[in-house]
C-alpha cells in the first residue's frame, strides 16, 4: 500500500524525471525549450533552468539544423519517434552526441509540443568512427599485402619460366638472383605477419644469449650496402667501446629490430647519408642500456603522422605503401619487440629533411668466453662433426621442401633417405639404423606427432633415435605438442642451412654412430622366405588364383633380375631404382617380407645415388635369395616339381 502511495502522490516523478540520467527537454513545435531536468548540467553543462525560453536549434551544430528540423516535422505526424542522432552545443563551446526518443504530445495532451529523451552517445560514437578507422585500416593493410605477395610471386614465376628456355650463363645468373631477391622479399612480408600474430597472441618468447654487438652489426650493415650504392647513399656505423663487451639478451630479436629500420632509412632515404651509432647510455648493477640510434637524411615523416607510424596496419600515408611497398608491420613489431624487452623507441623527423629513430634496450652483461661457437660454417667445421658419415632421414610430404633439405644435406655429403609420410617412415626406420631423423609435421596418412610416438614405441635402439620437427608452426603451444610427441627439437621454416647446421651440430650435436663392420649377410632357408597367407587372404582360399599369381611371379622376375644385374654393371642407378621399383609390390603379394626390405633399400638408395658401396652387396644378395626361393614357390603350384 506504501507504494501505491508513493505513485498517487508522483513522488517518483524527481526520481526518474528531475535526478534521472537521461537529458529530458521539453520543446514545442517552433523548438522553444519550456523545461529541462537536472541531468543537463551533468552532461553538457549548463545550469539548471538556465536554457528555459531559449531555442533548441540554436544549440544544434549548424550543418545538421536543416536535416533536424525536418526530423521534427515528420515528428508531428506520429505518436512516437525513435533514435534521432545529432550533436548539441555544451558549456565549454564542444559539441557532443546526443540522441532523443520524442513523445508527441499533441497526441496524448493536445498539446504542440515534444518530450524529449535524450541519451549521451559519445562514447558510442567515437567506437563507432574507431571501428570504422581499424575497417578501413585493415581494408588497406589487406589491399597492400595481397600486392606485396603478388608482386614478389609474379617474379618468382616469371624468372622460373624465363629459366626454362636455356638461357645464357649471365642470365641464369640473373634470374636466379631475381628469384632470391624475390623469394627474400615474400620471407619478410611473410614473417611480419607471423611475428605481429605471435606478439598480439602473447606467445612470442625472448632467449638469454651472450653476444657482442661488434660480431653480427657488421655483417648485418654489409646486407644493406648494394642498395646504399645503387641509390648512390652513404651507409656507416660506429660503435662505441664502451659497447665492445658481453651481452646476454635475444641478439635475434635486436637483430630483427635493425633490419627494420635500417631497411626503412634505405627504403626512405635517395641522397645523402644513414648512419647507424651504437652507444651504452649506462650500466647499473650488471645492466647495459644499449642506446642504439638510425639516422637518415630521407623524406621525413610530417609531424601529424608521429604518433600513428607505430599502429598496426598503418604507415605515414596510403600513397606511401603505393611508391615504396612493404607490410606497414615493420614499425608495429619494433615498436612491440622493444617494448616487450622493457625497452622504449623515440622518432624525431621532419619532411625532407630526414629521421632519426632511437631505440633503448637493457641487456644483462655476461662474462668473457659465455658465447657460444657461432661462427659461420665452413668444410674444416662439417669435417670437424664428421658430417659425411651422417646418416639422415628426411620425412617431408612437400617435393620443394623436401629437394630443398635434401640439397642441403647432400652439400654437406651426408647420407640422405626420404620418406614422404609418416608410415613409409616408420618402414625405413624398421630396417636402417638412423643418426636423425628430420620430421615434418603436417603430412598425410601419418603426422609428424603420430610418427613420433609410434617410433618411441619401438624396441631399443630404434625408439632412441633423435628426432627434429621441421614445421611452419613455431608458436608455444605448437612447440610444446612436439615435445609432448617425443621430439627432441623443432626448426621453424622457412630454415637456412645455418640454421640447420646450428640445430643439428650445436644445438642437438648429432654425430654418426660406429657403424657396426658388415658381416656376412644371413642365409634364410629359401622356403621360410615366402608366405602365401596373404594371397589366401584376399582370394577365399582360391587355389587357382594362388596358382595363377605365383606362376606370373616367377615369370616375370627372372627376366627384370636380369635387368638389375645389367644396370649394377652399367653403374646406371636410375634404371636399377626403376626395376627395382617395378617388381616390389610383388614381393608383398608373395609375402617376401625380407627380400622386400631388401629391394627397398635398392630403390632408394639408387634413385638417391647414396650408399653405392654398399648396393652391388645388396643387389647380389637379393639375386641369390630370389634365385632360391623361386624353386621353392614353384613346389607350391606344382607338388610333384623337383
């Protein structure tokens, strides 16, 4: 009963009306203001009462009176009008968002007049133009970085086909240059990509190595020197000597921060001068400052777009991405990786007159002789690991990749056998022992993780084998589901071949087992060699079938056996691998389980050209044993056969 009380008596009305947070007018139909609450003052300024017998459109931003006017005409015809946007004149002589909800009370009331409810949408409003900013942002960054890969795709296809049409030595030599520039060009826009995603994602994790700014920032200089010179730009450096000690941080990373911006100044800058100057603005308690600043005397950047170069998606201007291409990542992963090691990066420019970017970072520092062998490779270190002894099996499903580590390995005149899944793998692994195996991950019929696990199930010492995954995937969570598998280490791709060498010799130091001295090869009796189990199998026990496949077995192998020993004596192991391959389904069907390992190792191995020692051994060996077991078979379909 209190409560119906309180609503007869219209107590409610100062809480919901007068003390309430919506902004209430009441206007009549010419926009004279007859009454607004309190919330007013809250919102745009003004005192209360102190806008009564003023009119509405004269707070209204001049541009939109027009279009609002005739929102209150259309107004008068109905009972009710909804979500009518349009900025009101506070106080301070800002504009803000408002929107109104008009009760007509000509109506209700026979009144010609409005109740206005308004609501504060500013905030609405600024998300809404933010949205639409990140939208175009995006729409932009999406136009530019599907040109930037085309662009460098194109060359790659372009200069493939021009190689095709046996050009002349020099240009060979100019198209496969094209092609690496190109190939380097989509690696980077590639791997910005990657790198925002794995900062934003929070899985971008930083190593505490030792290493001396004076060992790689030359080198890394070096990289930029025959764009300086085509532009006709100088490109220098120094380094302070208070630098030349140990540092302990991620060198990789600091590296990465230099190509950045040493690539944008040579990108940005067409004469003059960019030097690099390396400097330790102070050290506290075993932490080295490294104050390193890249000076440019290039295009500049206006002073408007200084706060907006390190947004994601963004550059100085849509008409940069145009004339000088790139992701507009490169300043964002600076500016993140900096950050991330409780660093900071200031720029200072003006237009056509350069810039100067000024990165600070801390790093620990560490004691002479804590770094590591890092220096390049060379034919004294592969022989120093005894790397031609190396015995390694490359599991990858994509023919590129797997030419390309294959290529790789050969250099370093190792021992390679391939394996395109992870089932022909585990087959390999059955019969050869392995120094490594290099695992892809992605792959059909049987992953990388699959195969890792079903190779720690086998028995000793093949489940001991090292095993590295090779794999695009290199966030946290994916490195973790290696190890989880039984990996003993991953090599992100794309890899060079000193990151190869660094995860096999340094990291993994793999070396050759001692290989066990062959002896003589086992005589199996000719008739266990064979089982007919399967062919029963698969036939219902039908003798005649059985007959007929055995009798077309030893048919046709004597004459491809034949063939082998040709192509042995010829050296010609693409035609051994050939026959080979053309009879070793019908070791399966026979069930010659031992002569097909055999025949395998044959195939491989002559169509990889690897291991020619030891195939004329095997080669004869499997001759002898077919010889043997084909009387053998021959009992089978003909009983009474001596």
């Amino acid at each position: 009963m209190k409560l119906q009380a309180y609503v007869r008596k219209g107590s409610f009305y100062e809480a919901v009306v007068e003390d309430g947070s919506d902004i209430i007018f009441i206007v009549d139909f010419e926009g004279t203001i007859r009454y607004h609450n309190t919330a007013v003052f809250q919102t745009l300024g003004y005192r209360p009462k102190s806008l009564n017998g003023r009119n509405f459109f004269d707070y209204i931003l001049p541009e939109t009176v027009e279009e609002l006017k005739r929102q209150f005409k259309k107004s008068q015809q109905r009972a009710y009008t909804q979500n009518i946007e349009f900025q009101f004149l506070c106080k301070d002589y800002s504009y803000r968002f408002l929107e109104f909800n008009a009760i007509n009370l000509k109506h209700k009331e026979g009144l010609d007049g409005f109740i206005l409810d308004c609501r504060d949408i500013a905030q609405r409003k600024e998300n809404e133009a933010e949205l639409v900013r990140l939208q175009k942002a995006k729409e932009q960054f999406l136009a530019n970085i599907s040109h930037e890969i085309r662009t460098p795709l194109n060359g790659i296809a372009g200069m493939a086909g021009l190689l095709s049409q046996s050009p002349s030595p020099e240009e060979r030599e100019t198209y496969l240059n094209a092609i690496k520039h190109s190939a380097e060009n989509l690696k980077l826009i590639i791997n910005d990509i990657l790198d925002l995603a794995a900062i934003e994602s929070g899985k971008l994790t930083f190593e505490k190595i030792a290493f001396n700014l004076k060992d790689f920032l030359p080198s890394l200089i070096s990289t930029f020197m025959y764009q300086a010179r085509e532009k006709k730009i100088s490109l220098d450096y120094t380094i302070d000597e208070n630098l030349n000690k140990i540092l302990v941080g991620d060198p990789v990373r600091l590296n990465q921060i230099l190509i950045n911006l040493i690539s944008n100044a040579v990108k940005f800058t067409h004469s003059g001068s960019i030097k690099v100057f390396c400097t330790a603005e102070r050290e506290v308690k075993g932490i080295c400052w490294v104050r390193i600043e890249v000076t440019d005397s290039g295009v500049g950047i206006p002073e408007d777009k200084l706060n907006t170069i390190f947004e994601s998606f963004s550059q100085a201007d849509a008409s940069v991405t145009r004339k000088y291409g790139g992701s507009g990542l490169g300043l964002t992963i600076v500016k993140q990786l900096v950050e991330l090691q409780k660093g900071r990066i200031t720029v200072t420019s003006k237009v056509n007159e350069g810039s100067s970017f000024i990165v600070l970072v801390p790093y620990g520092v560490g004691k002479k002789g804590a770094m590591a062998n890092t220096s390049p490779k060379n034919d004294q270190a592969l022989k120093a690991v005894n790397a031609s002894q190396l015995v390694v099996l490359l599991v990858e499903d994509n023919d590129i990749n797997r030419l390309y580590a294959k290529s790789i390995l050969k250099n370093w005149q190792c021992y390679t056998d391939t394996a395109e899944n992870g089932l022909v793998a585990i087959e390999k692994i059955k019969n050869q022992a392995y120094d490594v195996v290099l695992m892809d991950i992605q792959m059909p019929v049987m992953d990388g993780y699959e195969t890792t696990k079903a190779i720690r199930l086998m028995d000793a010492p093949m489940c001991d084998v090292p095993v590295i995954a090779l794999t695009a995937n290199a966030t946290k969570a994916d490195v973790e589901k290696c190890m989880a598998a039984g990996m003993n280490d991953y090599l992100p791709k794309p890899f060079t071949p000193d990151d190869l060498y660094r995860k096999l010799f340094i990291d993994q130091k793999i070396s050759p087992k001692q290989k066990v001295k062959s002896k003589s090869p086992v005589v199996i009796p000719a008739n266990q060699l064979y089982n007919l189990d399967y062919l029963r199998s698969v036939s219902g026990n039908n003798e005649e079938f059985i007959r007929e496949m055995v009798m077309t077995f030893m048919q046709t192998i004597p004459p491809v056996l034949a063939e082998m020993k040709q192509a042995l004596m010829d050296s010609d192991w693409p035609k051994l691998a050939r026959q080979a391959h053309q009879i070793k389904p019908s070791f399966t069907l026979m069930g010659l389980t031992e002569l097909r390992s055999s025949i395998l190792f044959i195939e491989e191995n002559s169509k990889a050209s690897t291991k020619l020692d030891e195939i004329p051994e095997a080669v004869s060996n499997f001759i002898i044993q077919c010889e043997a077991v084909i009387p053998e078979l021959s009992k089978e379909v003909m009983p009474g056969a001596a």
